[in-house]
C-alpha cells in the first residue's frame, strides 16, 4: 500500500520520474513479491495548470509618454493655502487618474477646440463680477508643443484655472465665515471638478456647459445684467460731464439740462443730425420737463438715491460717474453672496432679507407673502444661516437668555428687584436638582450672585416680549421669527432694535402663508388659542428658512433696490475682494 501511494505521487508530479529508482530503495522490496525485472516506467504525462486569478502577475497598464509626463507634473510637491486649494487639486487628480493620464485639453500637443472656448471664457470672467487675472495662467500654446514637459504644464495650467474658475463661479471666491466669524454660517457646496473637467473634455458647447454652475437664481442673473449694463455705460466715447450748479428740478429752465439728458440717455433723435440742428429750438431741450423727471428718478431708484426727481449734489455726482465703480462693487459684493446662497431655495419657503427688514414668503416661484421685521442691532446681529421650521409655540414665555440678564437687566434690578421684576411681569426661577423652584426676587444678592444659577422668564400675556406667537426653526443660535407688543417700530425706516430675532409685523397673516398647504392649522384656529397656556403646534410639513443679507434687492420691474449695508459687510468683502 505504500509503494502504491508513492508510485502515484511520483507519477503525477513532474520531474520526479527519475527519481523512481531512488524511491524503490527508500521503500524496500515488498517481502512476499517474488524477484522478477522491473516493468519500464510508462511515460509521464505533463498537463499545463493555468494559475489561479489571485496568483497571475499584473503587469501595470501601458500609458503613453505624454500621458507618463501628465502624471510625474500632477505628482511634483504641492503647497496648499486652504483645505479648499486642495481639494479642488485632489479632484483634478481622480479626473486625470481615470482618464489614464490621457491629456484632455491639449491633443498631440495643439489646444482641442473646447480647450480654446474655455480660454476664451476664462477672459470674460469679469462679466460674472469675477477677476479674469485669477485664470490668466491657462494659455492656448501658439504652435504645436513637442516637448511633453511643456505639453503637461500647458495642460495642468488649463484645468487647474478651469477648476478655480468653477469653484469661484458656484461657491464664491471667499469663505463666508471669513467675513463675520461668529454670524455667518453658510457652507456653499464645491461642484464635482472631475465631473466638471470631463463634460468640458467633450461638450459642443463650452460656454453653456460653465453657466450651468452659475447660481441659478433670477436675482443673480438681475445682479449680473446690471453689471453689463454699468460696464457697457464707460464704453466708447465718455459722456459730458453736467456742471455743478443750483438743483435741477422739473419747470426749471437751464442750459445744462441737455447735457443732463445726454448722460440719461435721452438726447432727442433730430440732435443726432448736424444738418438739422441749425433749425432746432434749443430752448425747448433746455427744459425740465415730466419726461426729464421720470428719467432722473428711475436714475435715482436704480442708484439707490433718495427718489425725488430732482438732480441735487448726491444725483449729480452719481450721473457724472463718482458712483459707478462704488455701485459695480456693490453688485460684485452681492452677487458673491449669491453664490454662498443653497442652490435650491425650496418650492416653499421663507426668505428673511435682515439689512432690508423685510421677510417674504415665497411658493411656487410666486412671493405669496411679504411685511416688515424687526432684526438685530449691530450689538447682536441676526444671523445669516439656512434652516427648516418645524413648528408655532402659542402664548410663549420668554426665557430671557443670561446674557440679557447679565448685561442688561442686572443693573436695574440691583437698583429695585421688587419693582423691577413686578413692572415687567418677570418670573424668577432656579433648576435644582431636576426641580424648578420660583424664588422671591428680594431675597437674593444681586451683586454677589452669579446670573448663570438663575431662570429669569415672561410668562405669556400681552406684555410678553415675544408677543402671542413665535414661529420655530430649532437652530443653535437660539433665534426664530415672533410675534412682538412693539408695534410702533415698524414704522420706522431702519428697524435693528432686537437681539437677533427676528419680530414680525403681521404674525397671523405670517402664519397663514407658511400653513397654507396645512390642512389642519391656520390663523383663524391659532388666534381662538389666544390667551391660554403655552401649546407647541406641529406642522405637517417642514418649511426651509433662509436668513439672508442682500444690500441690493432686485424689483420685480428688472431694476435694483439699494439698502443699508447694516452691519457692514458689504465694506468687509469690498477689501477681501480687492474692490
């Protein structure tokens, strides 16, 4: 039995037959078999075994030279400046990686006809209120490369200034934390720079393929029409300038109210012809009539001057020029924020502009609802942020935040805690222990105790700070839209009295347009709870909230609304953005 097993591995093995004799030996004579001669060996048969997947060599994927040279430029050292240099050079990297080195915008060494459109782009890109020397790296070569070194970094130069020039048409150029660390919180989203790269490989249309990372909302694309028209305007041969002098205002007679037409673009048809001019009445055209006055005062609305049809030191300077490059910035500002603003507003949502105190409600692509707020001082800003709203408290108490107390309230309570307190309604509570306790405001020393220990709270009533209703879209700044007993403020032009929430005029108009597609609340239901216990009412759907600053405000007529710039931001990019 055991020279049979041997003789059969020997058989199945290559190379082992010669040593069957070698075997015999180990194994011995078999001690019944009887002498005889030993058969000749049959002859071995050699059978090829593939290996198996897990054992076959790879040998790497053959790239070409050019592509080989693509790959060593994309692995040379790189220093970044921000996490975002580098994510963006990252996905530049995947692009190429998948595309095995192969370069996409210089075939064999001459520009593809996307690479020459997107070069072209890159060129205008100040028409999106963007620096087209951020992109003057991409060059189209101006004869054919045969050097592969060269053609690598002609290649890179053109998708890494593509790329930026993505990155900074759908997110923006600068970070907006960067501008007010500790009340702006809006994270634009990076497009897909691999994706972006490949389409812009092989589109027919390079141009189209780029605007569909612009913003995509109408207010961006107002802004920017806008900025055409203001860079159009110092085109070609200047205008005149208008003298000074005394105001100019309808009825008055005055030899530079053609002047002034001209630069309104007004002159009259027949002026344009030297031949008839002799013949014209000049006097008339140096009237200030109703058509003049109509003229100066869309003027005045599209500049953000006071509207009042007359051309005084302000509108004057304005007309003459003094304002246009501050205006181009401001439009450049704005649009900028655009791109911070969520590609998707939502089909329904809320829209709080705070430097213009106005929020609206916006459904379908039609404003269903708009009134004046109340928004934070400078001292405590409303923030800028995105959210949802979930639900309405009715007859709310007002938890008066420690800050307030500490900062505000403190010294007049010092002064007289037992009046101070019964004055405005206040309760005074303390959390021990899992248990909430009312304390006896006199009994405390108010200028030893730590305000942190206490609850000072508004029960519900008409004096509550927050009025009869407050409308939630839990955040972790603690603020949200209410209700408020200071009607008076509305009046008023700047309305920055709160500590960053936001007071609404007409809550229960408010409160129909966002539960307009509830089928179980409305402001009819939530006035009859009026007067009664603090109750959460919970909406059936959520509804996004966006809290914005918009210092320019297109009308629904095309032209542009100008407003404060409450808690100077606008200045803060101006210098970020070297404007």
């Amino acid at each position: 039995m055991r020279k049979t097993l041997l003789s059969s591995f020997v058989t199945a093995v290559p190379g082992l037959a010669a040593g069957t004799l070698l075997a015999a030996q180990l194994v011995g004579p078999a001690s019944a078999a009887p002498a005889s001669p030993a058969p000749a060996p049959a002859p071995i048969q050699l059978a090829h075994v593939p290996p198996q997947d897990d054992e076959a060599e790879v040998s790497p994927p053959v790239i070409t030279p050019a592509a080989a040279e693509l790959r060593a430029a994309l692995g040379h050292a790189r220093s970044f400046s921000d996490a975002r240099q580098k994510k963006v050079f990252a996905a530049i990297r995947a692009f190429y990686e998948e595309h095995r080195f192969e370069p996409a915008f210089l075939r064999d060494g001459k520009p593809t006809r996307q690479a020459s459109a997107l070069v072209e782009r890159l060129g205008e890109a100040a028409a999106d209120g963007l620096d087209p020397s951020d992109y003057a790296d991409a060059k189209l070569p101006a004869a054919r490369l045969d050097d592969l070194a060269e053609r690598a970094r002609a290649e890179l130069a053109i998708a890494e200034a593509a790329a930026r020039f993505l990155v900074d048409l759908a997110a923006g150029r600068i970070a907006p934390n960067s501008v007010a660390p500790r009340d702006i919180f809006l994270k634009p989203e990076l497009p897909d720079i691999a994706a972006a790269l490949d389409e812009l490989g092989t589109t027919d249309d390079v141009v189209a393929t780029l605007a569909g990372y612009e913003p995509p909302h109408r207010q961006y694309a107002v802004l920017k029409r806008h900025l055409a028209e203001l860079r159009a305007a110092n085109d070609g041969e200047p205008l005149p300038r208008i003298e000074p002098g005394k105001v100019l205002k309808k009825g008055v007679r005055d030899a530079r109210v053609p002047v002034l037409r001209q630069r309104l673009g007004m002159e009259a048809p027949d002026m344009r012809n030297p031949e008839l001019r002799p013949y014209l009445d000049h006097a008339d055209l140096e009237i200030f009539d109703e058509d003049v006055t109509a003229a100066v005062e869309a003027f005045q609305t599209a500049n953000g001057l006071t509207v009042d049809g007359m051309v005084g030191p302000q509108t004057l300077a304005a007309l003459n020029g003094a304002r246009r490059e501050e205006r181009i910035a401001a439009i450049v500002v704005n649009m900028e924020r655009w791109r911070w603003a969520p590609r998707q507003l939502g089909r329904y949502y809320v829209f709080v502009n705070v430097p213009e105190f106005m929020v609206r409600v916006h459904r379908d692509g039609k404003t269903t609802f708009e009134t004046r707020v109340v928004v934070g001082k400078p001292a405590n800003r409303t923030p800028v942020f995105s959210d949802e709203m979930d639900h309405i408290v009715v007859n709310p108490y007002w938890n008066v935040p420690n800050s307030i107390v500490s900062k505000e309230m403190l010294p007049q309570i010092q002064r007289d805690p037992y009046g101070y307190f019964a004055k405005n309604g206040y309760q005074l509570l303390a959390d021990i222990r899992g248990k909430t306790y009312y304390l006896d405001p006199t009994r405390i020393d108010w200028y030893a105790i730590d305000t942190k220990l206490l609850r000072v709270r508004q029960p519900p009533g008409d004096r509550n700070a927050l009025g009869r209703i407050k409308f939630m879209f839990p955040n972790r700044h603690a603020v949200y839209l209410h209700d408020t007993p200071a009607k008076s403020l509305f009046q008023r032009t700047s309305r920055a009295y709160s500590h960053g929430c936001v007071r609404v005029q007409d809550p229960l108009a408010f409160a129909d347009a966002v539960l307009a597609e509830d089928g179980e609340w409305n402001s009819d239901r939530l006035k009859r709870m009026f007067g009664g216990q603090e109750t959460q009412v919970n909406m059936s759907k959520r509804l996004p909230v966006h809290l914005a600053y918009f210092t320019l405000v297109p009308q629904k007529d095309g032209s542009l609304l100008t407003v404060p710039d409450l808690y100077g931001y606008d200045a803060r990019m101006r210098q970020m953005l070297n404007l």
